[in-house]
C-alpha cells in the first residue's frame, strides 16, 4: 500500500525506520522468541507502507490530483481539519475527494483519537442495508477489526417512520422478517471468512441516522464505519443519513465511499 503524506519530513522518516526495522528483523527469520518464523516475513512483506512524501508548494488538492494519475485503487483522506464550521465536510476534503475519480474512504477523528491513536482494540459499529455500498463498509471493518484484534458490531434499522398504516402493516410480514435476517446472515458469513467475531443489532421504528447515533452511544463504541454512495460532483455528501450522523456523533467515524 502506498500513503502520499503531505505533512513532516522527520515523521515519515520515522516511520520508514520503523517498517525498515521490523521487516529486517522478520526477514531475518527470527522472531521475538527466537525461533525461526516464515510467516512473519510474508506477513511483514504484505503489510510493507511505501510513503510519498510531497513537499510541492501546490494546493493539497493539486498534489492529490497529480498523484492520482499513476492509478491508485483507493484514496484514503485524513486531515486534521475534516468538517465545516457550517457543517458538512471542510471545502478541502471536498476538492481532494473531487481530484480522485476511484473509491475513496474519509476518516474523521474525535474524542480521544484527536490527541493520540488507540491504545486498545477498536470497537467498531458498521450500519448494514443490504446493498453493495454498505457490504462493503462492512468489509472494511471486518478488515480492521482483523488487523488489531477489535470487535464489530452490524448494525441493520428497519424504519416505518414516516410511513403511513397501510403501508407499515405492509412492513410486517414474514416476508420482511426474512429480509432482514437474510441480510445480518449475510453479514455474519463474511465475518466468518474474515476469521472475525462480529455481533448483529436490529433497530426498529426509528430513523436510522438516530438509530446509528443511539446504538455508538450506548455500546461505547470506538468507530462508526459506513459504507456510502460516491458523491456526484464538487459537494462532499454522502446523503442525509450520512450527514446527520457526522454533524451528531461523538465518536469517530469512517466514510467509504465507492
């Protein structure tokens, strides 16, 4: 994986140290026990982070936009300065998501991971509908949750606000029922191909941004990772479930979009 790092020269080097010891000692073959492990070398070598360091006195979104045309599969942002005083997300982010025609993920730190990274495992909670954008948010925390042994938590919201008696009493046949344990079912099978744990939660009768809001409150969960649409031009918006969740939450938060 590659990171274009847009920020201090002494951090990348740091961090390039750091990834260079570790793969030296694990191609070593030697592990901290001192026995000989092959399987920390590929793994060591699988997660090897090459970092671009740009320094070009342009714009981030300019740096961003030449970088992206030597084909990347991903663009992940995360500025310090994520969202708008107004709300929404700050004009920045919008204009380097807008130079990047690919999947793109935004992080947004709050509370404690503003100050310094996690100390323990995430908890991570991942609203699910049942359409390809939210499998893959889906995905992505199963990805991260492997990666530091945390927990997720699939979250699916079946909402009849709104709607009028006719059309709830149409909501409630087995029908439905079906659909939705089809869904967390669907869930829990790729977690299981993860090799990682993961918890179903059903919300009923209420809008699914208050559900989202509600659930990360009350399961102190560490992360919110949801999978949305790809937003259509200059604005950043993922839509109003979306946008309801990132002007409330607390907590912080992973959009990504494909």
């Amino acid at each position: 994986m590659t990171v274009l790092h847009l920020g201090r020269h002494d951090l990348v080097q740091g961090i390039e140290t750091t990834q260079a010891q570790r793969i030296e000692a694990a191609a070593s073959g030697v592990n901290e026990t001192g026995q000989i492990s092959h399987t920390e070398v590929r793994e060591a070598t699988a997660r090897r982070l090459d970092i671009a360091l740009n320094a070009e006195s342009l714009a981030p979104e300019a740096i961003v936009s030449k970088e992206a045309r030597k084909g990347y599969d991903l663009l992940m942002i995360g500025v310090e300065t994520t969202t708008a005083a107004h709300g929404g997300f700050h004009e920045q982010v919008a204009r380097m998501a807008a130079g990047f025609e690919g999947p793109l993920a935004v992080a947004v730190a709050r509370g404690s991971h503003l100050q310094k990274p996690p100390q323990r495992r995430l908890n991570i909670l991942v609203p699910v509908r049942g359409n390809k954008v939210s499998r893959r948010g889906a995905e992505v925390a199963l990805a991260l949750a492997r990666a530091g042994t945390g927990a997720v938590t699939a979250l699916y919201v079946m909402g009849t606000v709104g709607l009028g008696a006719a059309q709830q009493r149409l909501r409630r046949p087995t029908t439905s029922r079906r659909h939705e344990e089809a869904i967390l079912k669907d869930i829990v099978e790729l977690a299981d191909r993860y090799d990682t744990p993961i918890r179903t939660a059903l919300r009923l009768d209420i809008a699914p941004e208050d559900a989202i809001l509600r659930q990360a409150r009350l399961g102190r969960y560490d992360l919110v990772v949801m999978g949305v649409g790809r937003p259509a031009g200059e604005t950043l918006y993922f839509g109003k479930i979306a946008a309801a969740v990132l002007e409330n939450s607390q907590h912080s938060l992973l959009f990504v979009s494909s």
